[in-house]
C-alpha cells in the first residue's frame, strides 16, 4: 500500500503547542497550516478509488448525512496516517485531560494512542475511524459529531487534501457552538495541507456564573459549487 512517506516528526514537533493549545480552548479548535506537503497530499487522495485500503464505504445521502460518500481505511493503516495519528494524539492527550478535569468527567488518556486502543478494544471498539470523505458538486457533510461508542476521544483532525481555487471551489469547513445563550457558527477556511484539530462533541467553555459549562460542537461542509474535494479525518477513538 503505497501512501506516500511516514512524515518527519518535526512538522508536528516544531509547532507552537502553547498557541494551538490557546486556540482550542478559546475556540475548540486550532489550525496547523502545512502540515502535508502537496505531494503527501496527492498520494493520499490517489488512495480514495482503490479498494484494498478500505473497510466500509458510505453514501451519505442513504443515511441523512448529507450528498458525497466517505470511506474508512482497514488496518494496518498506510504509514503516513498511522504517523500522524500516534504524533497528534500525543500532543492532544494533555488537552483531553485538561478538559475533563474543568468539566469534572472522570475518564482519563493514557500519554500513548497505542494504550488508548487497548482500551477502546477491550470495549469491543476494534474498527479503524480514520477516513478520506470525497465531495463533489452540490455535495455537503451535514453538521455532525463522530462519536462511535463508549470511549470517545474529545479531539479529531481534519486535513484537507485538495486544492482550494483549482480542485474545487465552496465546500468550506463549519463548526457549530451550542449554549444556553444560543449557537455560534465558524467558517474555517483551510488550504491544501493544512490540519484542523477540533472539538468531537463538547469542549469547556465559561459560564454565565463561576465555573465551566460543556459547550456542544459540531461541524461539518458547507455546499461545493464546483469541482472534487478530498479531506482525510484522523479519528482517535475506534468504532463498535
């Protein structure tokens, strides 16, 4: 299975973490622009047609999700994904924990994704949830949380494969922020290359008194006007 080259560790090593760590608290989410390199990029769309990587294939529009389909990669994921999936989750483990000790949830992640998958199985999660979502005209993702089961880790990444301007056009990434107060809504433009981390379902957020709330997330694309447009998901957390 050729994916492209495991990527050097310093990409995700050499970025400012205070400042992604800010982002995601004050936003639930945080941008790492440039994170694969076109070519990286390519090599991974050039994967979506073939049919040996993948465990499951879904037509969003069969299940109210929206118009484009998806697919889930089987194990032993391509190098490239299963890289940036360890290197990720080492630096968001902290955050993870951070946040559910402000919204006093109990569960806590280990430092290592491979500890995280032991448990995740031991629950009878065992599917692969890394997954490259292809959109072409008039498609869109409904908002959504990608949960799967018990165990969910409360951070995920999307990196955008396809060119803005000449692969397609529209198709924006969208966040959504529920509260008492009312809902808030993101359009997060993003570049090919460039990874955003966000919030799964709930982040800690300020509440009107003292203390934290747990303020509900969602995202998803808006319509694409034109063209084809592929974003690979890295999920943590794997599926019943």
């Amino acid at each position: 299975m050729d994916s492209g080259s495991s990527p050097d560790p310093c990409p995700i090593e050499a970025r400012d973490w205070e400042a992604i760590n800010r982002s995601l608290d004050r936003h639930g989410n945080a941008m790492l622009p440039g994170l694969l390199s076109p070519a990286q990029c390519r090599a991974l769309a050039a994967l979506y047609p073939r049919e040996d990587c993948y465990r499951s294939r879904i037509v969003m529009a069969r299940h109210g999700f929206g118009r484009g389909e998806y697919k889930y990669f089987s194990y032993p994921l391509p190098p490239l994904i299963d890289a940036l999936r360890h290197a990720l989750y080492e630096r968001l483990a902290p955050v993870a924990n951070r946040w559910n000790r402000l919204l006093g949830i109990d569960a806590r992640y280990p430092d290592s994704l491979d500890d995280f998958l032991a448990r995740c199985h031991r629950a009878g999660q065992l599917r692969p949830t890394p997954l490259i979502l292809e959109y072409r005209e008039g498609d869109y993702n409904c908002l959504h949380q990608d949960l799967y089961g018990e165990h969910v880790f409360p951070l995920q990444a999307a990196i955008l494969l396809s060119e803005p301007g000449k692969d397609f056009s529209g198709g924006e990434f969208v966040m959504t922020e529920t509260s008492s107060g009312g809902q808030v809504a993101q359009v997060l433009p993003l570049r090919q290359g460039d990874a955003l981390v966000f919030t799964v379902n709930q982040r800690p957020a300020p509440g009107s008194r003292a203390g934290m709330r747990k303020a509900a997330m969602r995202h998803g694309v808006s319509r694409l006007l034109g063209g084809r447009r592929h974003t690979l998901g890295v999920i943590f957390h794997d599926a019943r």
